[in-house]
C-alpha cells in the first residue's frame, strides 16, 4: 500500500511549501521542516523514506538529521495509515472517564489492536497523551477532526458516518 | 458560590467571534491602537505594573520578562506565543485560541511591539490542526486590516505573524524544547543560561509567552494597569481560567479572580461535584506535574501564593497550569500514577541521563505495583529514584529542563499522600480497589 | 587577574574555558562523558555536574557549561556531588548491558572507570532492560546501540570535525537511538576518530573488534607516515604486531583527530611482501644474501659505473618516507661518499588534491610524511633535489647508468616511463620494505624499516617536526634506514661514526640552516615548528 512511484508533491502543494519556507530566514530553512513534513503526510498519507529525502533536500539538511527529527514526533507515519486515523486520548482525564472502555469498543468493532489498520485501509486505531480537550473526556481525534463525550453509540454513529 | 469573572472568556458565547468585524464589534483592536500611541517602553512598564504573571505555570511578571529583550536591537528579535498546551487535564489556552483568535492575536501583536520584535511565531501543538487553520484565516484577515505586517495601522512598527504546527511532543511547551521545535530540530530543551532574551530561535533574542497570559494584554492596555490591579489578589493580580476535568458532573472552564475561591467551592459549586452516590478522593491541582491533593486540603484558596512548597523560594510550581483532574473513589490512585507515568515516559525527549533512565524505570515498577508485583523494597526505590532526579524538598534537580521535577514532584506527592494504597497493593499481590473503567459522560 | 577557586584552589579565569576544562588542566578531575574538547558542550550526561556558588546562590551546576565568574566557589567533592554521580552511574546502567567480558572497551571504559571510582557498586534495577539492535553502519565501524549511553559525542563529531552529517538521533526518550540514515553509511574518511571518542563500547572498529584486549597493548607515541600531515599518533603493539593507530592530540597538527587512511594504513607493516633479508640479482635470479656480501655489491657496483662513466652517472632517488636523519646521512653520504650526480623526489601526490573538512582537519595529497624534510636537508647539503623526470631522461640519453633509489612507499607502483628508465640502468640499488617490481628489478634490495621500527624526526607540510619512535623490531634482517645508509657509507670507508640515531641528529642540527637551534627535548612529544614555519 505504499507509494510505487518516485515521490513528488503536486504543485500546489509544493508552491505552499514555498510560502512557508519564505516565513523562517534564509539561511534557517530547517524550521520549516515540521510545517512542510504535515502537508506532505496529507498528500501522501504518510512519509516513506524517500518522501524524508525529499523534504529534506528542499530543505538543504542532512537526511539522518531530518529523519532523526521526523522520528521524534508521533504524529507522523512511516508507514502507511487508514484513511482515517482514530486517536483515543488515554491519559488521566479520559482515563477516568473511560478512555479504556473506548479502545476496547473500537478494537471490538473494527477487530484490530492499538496501532493496527483495518484490512479494507480504512481506519488505524493509536492511543495518545492529552489532547487538551479534558471537560470532553473520553475525547478523541479522527485525523484532525475532535469528537468530544463520546460513547459507544456516538462512536459508532461517528464510524458508520464516514465515507 | 464563587462568581466567574470573566475578562478573557467573556466572549466566548458570541457568535463568530474568530471574524474581524465580529471581534472589532465588540472593542477589537482598539487596546492595538492605544499601544502603538504609546512607546514600547510605555507599553512594557503597563504590563508590568499591572501584576499580569505567566500564567503558563512559571508566574513571572510579564512586564519583566519582557524588558529582558534588548531595547534596540541589532538583529531580529522574536515573540513565541505558546499553544503547545499538552498538560494533562489543560485545555484553557485551545478554548482561548479556538474562541476568541483574534484577542490572543491582538495581545501577541501588542507584546511584539513592547520587545521590539520583529515577526511572531504561534506555536500551536499539531493536534489542534483546525485551531491552526483557522489561525492562518485570522492572520490573513488582520493582515488586510492593516494590524499585521508593514506599518501597522500607519506607525513605524511592522511585524510579520506566522502560525507553527508542533507534531506531537508534550516537550515543546517547555520554552527552549518549543525554540528547538521552531527552528525543525528535535525539541530538546536547552541548557539555561543563555536565556530566550539573550539567544532563543535562530540565535536572536527570543521572548515566548503563553496564550493566555498574552489575551489579558489588550484588556490590560485598553482598561489600564489599575484596573488589572484590582482583580485578583494583591501578590497575583488579574483573573485566571481554571480547568476542571475527571469525576466531576461539569467539566470545563471557569474564569475567576485570583484568590477569590477555594479549590473546595470551584469543584463542587461551579463544576458541580462528584458524581452521584460518589467522594472525592484526590484533586491534582494544576496538571499531572503537581502533587495530588486529599480531600482535607481542598479549602485552599486558589491563588499560586499559597502553593509554595516550603524552603523551595519562589517556586510556585504546585498551583500550575490550573488544570485541576478530580478523582473519586473508584480511582485506583497506583493505577492513576501509573497513567501519569505512561504519559511521562513517553513525552521524555530522552536527552539527559537522570530523565531518560529514571523516568521508565519509575514508571515500570509502579506497573509492577499495580499489577500485583510489587515488592516491599520498590517504594522506598521509588522515592529515591525520584529524589535523584528532583528532589521534592531538597535543592536537586539534575536534569537538563524541568521535565525532570514534573515527573518526580508528582510521583513523590502520590507516594506521600496513598502509602498505604501502594502498600496494600503489594501485600495483596494486586489492585485491592475495583476501578470504574467504564465512558462515563457526564450528565 | 579575575580568579575563582575549585575546591579550594584559587584558578586564574582564562576567558571561554569553562569550569570543567579548567578543572582538568588544573589537575583536578571531574568525571564526565558528553563534553569533549574538541566538540561543543551539550551538558546532557549530567555526571559532571558540581557544586557551585556564585552571586550568594550554591547549587548543582553541570561543570562543562559553567564559565567560571570572579569570586566563584567550585566544590567538586561534597556529599550531595557524590550521592548525585551515584545517582547518574546508577542511571547509565539501568539499560546497559553487561557485556564488559565481550566488550572491546573493557580497560579503557569510562562507564568502568567511573563505576569503580564514583559509582553506587550495586545495582537495583529489576526491570526489563530496553534493548537497541547491534548494527554495521560503516566500512570501519558498528554501532552496537545497546551499549550507547546517549553521550552524543559521535553525531557532534560528523555534524561539526567532518562535516558530513551521517549521524542522526532517532526516537524519543528511552528509545532514543543513534543511527545513520538508511543506506548512507557512516563512510567519511574521518569516521574511525567516532570509535575513539565513544566513552563507552557502542561505535567499534570492525579491525580491532574482539582482537586484543586494551591491557596488553603497549602504545608508542609516534607520527603517522601516511601523508604530509604528520599527525601525532599513538602504535598500540603486542608480541611484535600493531593492533591499532589512534591519534594523540596535538593542538599545533591534528587536534584530537586522524584520517582513516592513516588509521587504517599499518597493513603493509605486517605484510607477507615484507623484505626480510638484502637479496642480490634480478627478478628470477633474485637470492637472498648476507648484509656484508650485500653491501660489498653495493660499493662494488657503484665504484664500477663510477669508474666505467663518471660521477654523474650515479643518481639517487630520494623518498619523502624517510626522516630528517635519514636524509642528512642520505645526502652525506651521496655527495661526499658515493661523489654522486643528480638527487630527485618522486613526488608522490593523490589526484584528489588535499581533501578539507569542516574543522579544516586536512588530508594532505603529499601521500609521504617528510617531502619537506628531504627537500630542505638534501638542499642544505648541496644536493638540490631535482623533478624525478630528470633522471629518467638522463638514463634515457645515456648519460646515467647507475641508481641509488630510496623507496618505503606502503603501496609501490611504477609508471611505465619508470619502468622503462629502470630496465635501462647498469646497477640499480633499492632500498625498500616491501617487495615489488621495484625490488624485483634492483640489483640489489636491501630491506629497510616501516615508520614504527624506528626512531628519528619527520618535518610535515607547515614544517613542524616531530619525532618517532620504534615501537617494533624491523622484521627478519631488515635494518633502520639510517643504519642501512650508515652502513654503506662505512663501506665505502666513509667513517660514519654513528652509534646512535640522536647522534645523527645533533650533527643535522648543527648542520642544516633550517634546524639550527632545534632540541629533542624542546620538540617532546608534540614537536617544535622548525625557525622558518614560525615566520
């Protein structure tokens, strides 16, 4: 499921990249390397090892130094993901108010364990650290989108609701 | 009942606020006009007088930390705006941010010009992607109306802002891990000194603030320093959102003055208690860094003067970020430091020795603990692992950033406060406490 | 002069040295293991932290990234210092394995070291062990990261000595990893100095893994030959056989720091192809001899082309391999001995030019370690030293027919012009070490000594002369150079009186312009530039 062809932004994307590089100093372009590294997970699901090369050469760095940096941030992928990425908050306040009950509902309803991605490549199920949304605990994140309060039924609702 | 005072959330409820004309409709901008009439050095001294503190959990005088920057500057100096809230139980500055953008800009705007800056970076964790988006939106808009860019509103002064997704990493919110982060490095906190003030991103000099700390600015502009000053209490000026979250029927935000409420009366009168047929067990006051609090000592008042941890000066650490996490009786407390653990395991940037060996190993032998394999030798380990990291009354602290006290203070806090939770634990062999792990949603 | 005191002892403040190095120059040791002087301080292993008091506040201060202030007290021996190195050991080995029986850096292990000296001596750890792969990242060297304790001392060194950022931190917390980027192997021609900077067992040399341990090696301090650099290096030897090079620092030459191809570069030291004995004849007819039948050849061939031709038609070849003594008794000899013609160099220069890193650590492309040495002294002696294209013309026009050709290059190779002139001289004498078409052609090959299996002075590229020393014996009957040419010129009656190589020396000195004044004990272990590189 991954990416078969050399790897290429399309030109919108690239011409946002050049924005972006133009707001750090000239001689600074690495700073834009987390801003640069989340457009191109959203045009390619996620980042292989050529997409870091890529990135990296637009940015004059070194790669081991911009994979290194890549790799310190869970928020991006490797390898591919689901088209949508279920984050359910597990730290204290939604594990008071059940964030393990979520991730069992959703392990049960898409049969796959934390970390894992549906056969059909729709959905990849992860855990994370406070979102800062704790008075809608549990809360989750699908891709960038928060859903707050949820319970089985509104997940459920939520899932079947995605195309 | 305590009274909300809202002064930064008070325009939560209007309807499309995060919209210029919106925001104008109700005095937007003006503060931003009367600061650029005003010298940067006028404008330092307002805040400062006014008392207004950092209201990210450090609790220095705004106005100082802001007269650190040098007053003519030889290269760029920058203003962070800190959105990289990932305290656990912490979720004012996303409120603020996602309701009210265009206060949070008008203050950062208003901050850059009192240090001279010459670009703003809004450092706005990854996750709150929509929050971003819509801040680019609100930057555009500002732009067009002359508030952001070249000669603002027709004065001398120009700066440009920019909006700056993090990816992940709780180690951002610290001030040089979020300098690190911006200039696309590895967000490992620096060696102080040097300062921010003296060399932050890209090597200039570098001032970050809190989002919420910099929404007070055009209040504090608009309605002068005496006004601020009259709120709150006489060390701890001004107002503060408090978050509530865990066992409680009504989570959220609540704006008050500071020191005008006990913790007691914000979690039963304003975010309406436990649940039914339930007791309160712990409070952490200000997000997982701090020691839980019992039930005996929640009729404190809430103002950070009375967190100090005595011989520790100053440090006001204990009050926080103002993310209180209530817990009830169904809370395993060894199970509820193990969660704290997990999270601060996996948010160590891993750089410096203390932090990255002690952290996991704490973490894994409250595993240990909670599932029935504790030993009797483990607590008194654990304390001193603790201590060897940061000690809770003693003046250690050998890690590189204050990473290494969030995950110590709190662990020794849990320590103290439920020994004898810990030890029955290891005695029994397991978790003698039937945990409630069901959603709850409240209501 | 602004002082401040480390336990108790009053320090002059050498403005940018930080508390750490002072304390180290001043003879009082502080433990650490991420600072190192030749790279930047990152203060993240946290063993070198102190007590410190400045400005009415004492606490806890990481030593290397602390500048000392006027009127600062520095204490590096409290208790609560103490009981934090203990806390700091007790960390480090939390997930590091016990490997020191297999592990190359047992005897020479700051983790060791310091545990013994600083450590709490047991451990409490119960927990499983984070465990990171043992992995093969370049030609010269793995990483066993199960080992690595974080010191980032490694990916500082690509990042700021050679420039070439292989080396990158991968993850985050415990799980911290260092690694190169998939498929871009740690391969700069630097990477051998990341083995010597791991405080601990984790970047290895796949040379020396397993091969000895450290305890019985001897080290010689001596210079490398492998260019005109003259790096200051160390000959780790047992039972007659180097086991490793590693640089010494020298401030004036090569930092902290040496080429891989110098570190690298012993293998023809111990070579199969060493000659061993003088042999007599050529190629097929090669014999081996005894030194005097091969010395009386060499007077009796030389006297004959003399005799038959003239003086000019002996030439010599002169080599860059030999040092500064050697090229004094070289040129006595040739000039007012043998009576001579022409004297030239082989020049032996890499295409690639001198190859410049980061640092500005340079790899010379004069691929000899003393062309200066023989240009200045064969100069001093009258012997103006030619290009070698000048001798091969001469032999081609006929006009000489005998050859005294200095060799000890590790990797002889001759050009088809050489072999040409070569094949057309009446007597040709190769002085060399390893056996070659060079020696197969000489009439006769008289087996000198590799860099390490002698002592004497070499003069590199800026003109710093430093010394080296005979770590080894020269293998079979080969001899020192120096006593080779002592020999000859003896047998030819030239009355070279010489016990001693420093005897050598102190009449070079005394002799030659450019080394007049110059000392052993002044040039010690670092070396003294010579008068006219100090200009």
């Amino acid at each position: 499921m991954g990416l078969e062809m050399a790897v290429e932004l399309s030109p919108e994307t690239k011409k946002a990249c050049e924005e972006i590089i133009r707001r750090y100093p000239e001689d600074k372009k690495e700073a834009a390397i987390l801003p640069l590294l989340h457009l191109a997970q959203r045009e390619w699901g996620y980042i292989p090892l050529d997409g870091i090369t890529y990135i990296a050469d637009m940015l004059q760095m070194p790669h081991a130094r911009a994979a290194g940096v890549m790799s310190f941030y869970p928020m991006f992928h490797k390898a591919p993901v689901g088209k949508y990425v279920i984050y359910v908050c597990s730290t204290l306040s939604c594990a008071l108010c059940g964030a393990e009950a979520v991730v069992d509902h959703l392990k049960d309803k898409l049969r796959i364990d934390v970390g894992e991605t549906t056969e059909d490549g729709r959905f990849t199920l992860a855990k994370v650290e406070c979102i800062a949304a704790c008075d809608g605990a549990p809360a989750i994140l699908i891709n960038e989108k928060l859903y707050r309060h949820v319970t089985r039924e509104k997940l459920d609702e939520i899932l079947d609701g995605l195309e | 009942m305590p009274e909300e005072y809202k002064v930064i959330t008070k325009l939560f409820d209007v309807e499309g606020l995060a919209d210029l004309d919106t925001y104008r409709a109700h005095d937007g901008y003006k503060a931003l006009e009367k600061a650029l009439k005003m010298t940067p050095d006028e404008v330092i001294q307002a805040v400062q007088d006014s008392g207004l503190a950092g209201r990210g959990g450090a609790w220095f005088n705004t106005g100082m930390k802001w007269s650190f920057m040098p007053k003519d500057p030889k290269v760029p100096s920058y203003l962070c705006v800190n959105c990289d809230e990932s305290e656990p139980g912490t979720f004012k500055d996303r409120e603020l941010m996602r309701r009210n953008p265009h206060q949070l800009l008008e203050g950062a705007v208003i901050g850059a010009y009192a240090i001279r800056a010459s670009a703003v970076y809004i450092y706005i964790r990854g996750e709150m992607w929509e929050e971003l988006v819509q801040m680019e939106r609100v930057i555009a808009q500002a732009r067009e109306a002359g508030y952001v860019g070249r000669h603002i509103l027709g004065s001398d002064y120009s700066v440009e802002v920019y909006a700056h997704p993090g990816a992940g990493a709780y180690i951002c919110g610290e001030e040089t891990g979020l300098i690190q982060s911006l200039e696309g490095k590895r967000a490992e906190p620096r060696v102080k000194p040097p300062f921010p003030a003296q060399r932050g991103i890209f090597d200039c000099p570098t001032t970050v603030n809190n989002v919420q700390t910099l929404s007070y600015v055009p209040h504090i502009i608009h309605k002068g320093t005496e006004w601020f000053k009259g709120l709150g209490s006489e060390r701890y000026p001004g107002t503060f959102v408090f978050c509530v979250s865990g066992h409680v029927r009504n989570p959220g935000l609540f704006e008050l003055e500071l020191g005008a409420a006990t913790m007691r009366e914000i979690i039963y009168d304003l975010a309406g208690g436990p649940y039914e047929g339930r007791a309160l067990k712990a409070v952490i006051p200000g997000g997982a860094s701090t020691p839980p609090m019992t039930p005996d000592q929640i009729d404190i008042v809430m103002d950070p003067a009375n967190f100090a941890i005595p011989g520790r000066g100053d440090f006001q650490g204990m009050f926080g970020t103002g993310g209180m996490i209530v817990m009830d009786d169904t809370t395993c407390m060894v199970d509820a430091l193990l969660n704290l653990m997990n999270f601060f395991a996996h948010e160590s940037c891993g750089q410096c020795t203390p932090c990255r060996e002690g952290c996991p190993w704490a973490r894994d032998i409250v595993w240990r603990i909670e599932h029935g394999q504790g030993r009797p030798e483990d607590l008194d380990m654990l304390l001193e692992v603790a201590d060897n990291v940061a000690g809770f009354l003693s003046p250690r602290y050998s890690t590189i950033c204050l990473f290494g006290p969030a995950f110590s203070y709190p662990l020794q806090g849990f320590l103290q406060s439920f020994r004898s939770e810990f030890e029955a634990h290891i005695e029994q062999g397991g978790c003698p406490i039937k945990q409630d792990k069901s959603i709850k949603v409240p209501g | 002069m602004a002082t401040f005191t480390i336990d108790g002892k009053e320090i002059e403040i050498v403005p940018g040295k930080n508390v750490l190095k002072t304390a180290l120059d001043n003879g009082i040791h502080i433990p650490h293991y991420c600072y190192h002087p030749g790279l930047s301080a990152p203060g993240n292993c946290r063993m070198c932290m102190v007590e410190i008091e400045v400005g009415g506040r004492r606490s806890l201060l990481t030593s290397c990234t602390t500048m000392p202030a006027e009127g600062m007290v520095v204490e590096t021996k409290t208790e609560a210092v103490a009981r934090h190195q203990q806390a700091v050991m007790e960390f480090l080995l939390v997930n590091h394995p016990l490997d020191c029986p297999v592990c190359d850096q047992a005897g020479e292990c700051d983790l060791q070291n310091y545990s013994y000296t600083y450590g709490p001596g047991k451990s409490r750890f119960a927990e499983e062990k984070v465990v990171q792969p043992k992995k093969d990242i370049g030609k010269h060297i793995l990483l066993y990261s199960d080992r690595c304790i974080r010191c980032t001392r490694c990916i500082r060194f690509c990042d700021e000595i050679s420039g070439t950022h292989e080396l990158g931190y991968f993850n985050r917390g415990v799980h911290n990893e260092i690694d190169i980027f998939p498929g871009e192997r740690l391969d700069n021609r630097m990477s051998g100095n990341t083995v010597d900077i791991c405080p601990v067992g984790a970047l290895l040399d796949r040379e020396f893994l397993f091969k000895q341990r450290v305890w019985f090696l001897k080290g010689t301090d001596t210079v490398c030959a492998g260019c005109s650099a003259g790096c200051s290096i160390r000959a780790d030897i047992n039972n007659e056989r180097i086991y490793r090079l590693v640089p010494r620092q020298n401030p004036a030459v090569n930092d902290y720091w040496m080429c891989d191809d110098g570190r690298y570069g012993w293998g023809h030291v111990h070579s199969d192809s060493r000659l061993l004995f003088p042999l007599l004849g050529q190629g097929q007819a090669e014999a081996l001899a005894l030194w005097e039948a091969a010395l009386a050849r060499v007077v009796e061939g030389f006297a004959a082309v003399r005799e038959a031709h003239g003086e000019g038609a002996v030439a010599g070849i002169a080599s860059g391999h030999l040092t500064n003594e050697e090229q004094y008794l070289f040129g006595k000899l040739f000039k007012g001995v043998l009576k001579g013609g022409p004297v030239a160099l082989r020049p032996k220069l890499s295409a690639e030019g001198d190859v410049v890193f980061k640092s500005g650590f340079t790899v010379r492309a004069d691929k000899t370690p003393n062309t200066r040495g023989a240009r200045e002294i064969l100069g001093a002696l009258g012997l103006p030293v030619l290009d070698a294209s000048e001798i091969w013309k001469g032999i081609q026009e006929g006009r000489i027919q005998a050859l005294y050709f200095l060799g000890g290059d590790p990797a002889e190779r001759l050009s088809e012009t050489e072999k040409a002139a070569l094949g057309g001289v009446d007597f040709l004498v190769v002085q060399d070490i390893l056996a070659s078409e060079l020696t197969r052609m000489a009439h006769v090959t008289l087996p000198g000594a590799a860099f390490i299996e002698k002592d004497g002075t070499f003069t590199n590229h800026a003109g710093h002369v430093q010394q080296i020393r005979r770590g080894l014996a020269p293998p079979g009957d080969a001899r020192a150079d120096w006593e080779i040419l002592r020999d000859v010129a003896n047998a030819m009656d030239g009355g070279f009186a010489y016990a001693d190589v420093r005897e050598v020396w102190a009449e070079l000195v005394g002799t030659v312009k450019a080394f007049a004044g110059m000392d052993l004990d002044r040039i010690g272990d670092r070396g003294a530039p010579l008068a006219a590189a100090e200009e």
